[in-house]
C-alpha cells in the first residue's frame, strides 16, 4: 500500500517561499502586462492633471460662468455708484483742457446723463483688472500647464498696455489736440462747445488709444507661435510704418498732432515687440 502523498512537501516554508509575494488574505499579488490598458493609468492622470481640471462637468461651468457674470456686474455696479458720488470732480477734471472756452449742457438731462456715463465709464476702468482676473480663473481650469505661463503674463501686459494707452491719451494727447483744434477759431468765430459731444469726443480718443497700444502685443504673439517672421517684419519696415499712420488717421480726429502723437508711440512699442519676438524666436530655434 502506498504513503499518500504530501500535497505541500515543503510544510516549513511560507507562502511566500513557494510563489512570490502575496498580500494580506493569501493571494498572489498581480501586476498588470505593460501593455494593459490599466499599466497606463498614472500617466493617464499625469496627462489630465497637465491639461486641467477634467471633472467639472457642463452644469458645473455654466455655474461657474454665471458666478463670473454676477461678481464682475456686481463690482461694476458697486465701482460705478462710487464714481457717481465724485462724479462732478471727475467732470472738472475731464473739461479741464478746454475750461477757458467754456462747457455747456443744451439738454435739461444732458449733464445728468454725461455724468452718469461719466461714472459708469470710471468705474469699468477701475474694475477692469478684477474682471479680467474673474475671467481667467473661469478659463483656467481648462488650460494646459504651458498655456497657463503663457495667458498669466500675457493678460498682465494686455491690461498694462490698456491703461497706458488710455493714460498717454487723456494726459498728453487730449490738451493738445484741444488746443489745436480751438485755433481754428476767429474774432467772429467762437466755440460753444456742449458737454456731451465733448466726452463722447474724449472718450472714443482713450478708447482708441487703449486699443491701438494692443498692436504690439499682437505682432509679437503672431511672431512667437511662428505666424509672423521677425525678419519679415524688418525687411517690411516700410509698410509696417505706413500701415501704422493709416491706422492712426482712421482711429484719430482729422488732424494732423492727434495722428502723430498715436503714430509715435505705437512706432517705438512696434520696433520694441519685433526686437523682443526675434529675441524669443533666435533663442528657442538654439534649444531645439
């Protein structure tokens, strides 16, 4: 009669011994094939924790829009009853340049109305940098970790130029059109200037001044992502400075000190953004 046979010969060995690690109830501890769509799981989070935050889903941003459009109308509508209260300053402030020829209301509602714009105008423009910082924290989430160092500095220099350009316009540009403008006049012929006309006439020269001091910030963004050549844009100097005074008359009144005075700067910020993008350009085209 034969000995039955010892189904585990090797009784002192663990476990452990016989057939690898196990975990804690005994069983063998798998690891997927590298080819396993499960092996792939870490880079997969890698790769959604680079591109942003994934898992907000669609009610989640329309929430998140809605909680952007209330806050920025909010602080709006709270900047604009500050700047309601000063509003008569601010009025002084914005006719000084033409205070010796005068400014008249033809309208009962005219300067209540001018005064109303007035605030309302102050207060986006002291607002501005909190709305466009509310916007980028809504478009964030949805950004690449590149794309992010790249908008971080682009929508600080974006609101830098804005206000630089609306600044040099009401500060230097604005007396001494105004004081070109009244020259014209004769012994017969005197201004009577009304006070809405007045800021609508300041108003679209700031607006467009803020607007234009974009242009640089463009040619170089087009010159980085590989749009534009920087040496074409040398090579062309000639069309670049003719396209900037055609520009400057369009956006300008028609005289000659408005369109020089934006042509001018807009020049050296132009030739500044070539000079930086070919930078940029020569210094990637050396890393690749």
């Amino acid at each position: 009669m034969t000995e039955p046979r010892d189904e585990h010969p090797n009784a002192d060995e663990t476990p452990q011994d016989q057939t690898g690690p196990r975990d804690q109830y005994g069983f063998d501890v798998l690891e997927p094939d590298p080819d396993h769509p499960m092996a792939k799981t870490e880079e997969v989070d890698d790769a959604v924790e680079d591109s942003g935050d994934d898992s907000l889903s669609f009610l989640d941003h329309l929430e998140d829009l809605r909680r952007t459009l209330i806050q920025s109308t909010i602080a709006g509508l709270l900047a604009t009853i500050i700047c309601w209260f000063i509003s008569s300053d601010l009025l002084d402030l914005l006719v000084r340049p033409i205070k010796d020829q005068g400014v008249y209301f033809t309208a009962p509602n005219e300067a209540f109305l001018v005064r109303l714009k007035l605030a309302a105008a102050m207060g986006l423009f002291v607002v501005a940098p909190f709305i466009f910082f509310r916007i980028y924290m809504f478009i964030m989430p949805g950004l690449y970790k590149k794309e992010k160092k790249v908008v971080t500095p682009l929508l600080i220099t974006t609101s830098l130029l804005f206000y630089l350009g609306v600044s040099f316009g009401f500060l230097i540009v604005v007396p001494q059109v105004m004081i070109f403008l009244m020259s014209f006049g004769t012994a017969y012929l005197s201004p009577l200037i009304g006070v809405g006309a007045y800021f609508a006439f300041v108003t679209r020269l700031c607006l467009a001044f803020g607007l234009v001091f974009q242009l640089p910030l463009l040619v170089l963004f087009l010159s980085v992502i590989g749009v534009v050549e920087p040496k074409t844009l040398m090579h062309t100097w000639r069309y670049a400075i003719l396209s900037i005074f055609v520009l400057s008359a369009f956006l300008t009144p028609p005289d000659v000190v408005s369109q020089v005075m934006m042509a001018g700067p807009v020049l050296v910020l132009y030739w500044s953004s070539v000079l930086v993008a070919w930078i940029v350009t020569r210094k990637r085209r050396k890393e690749d």
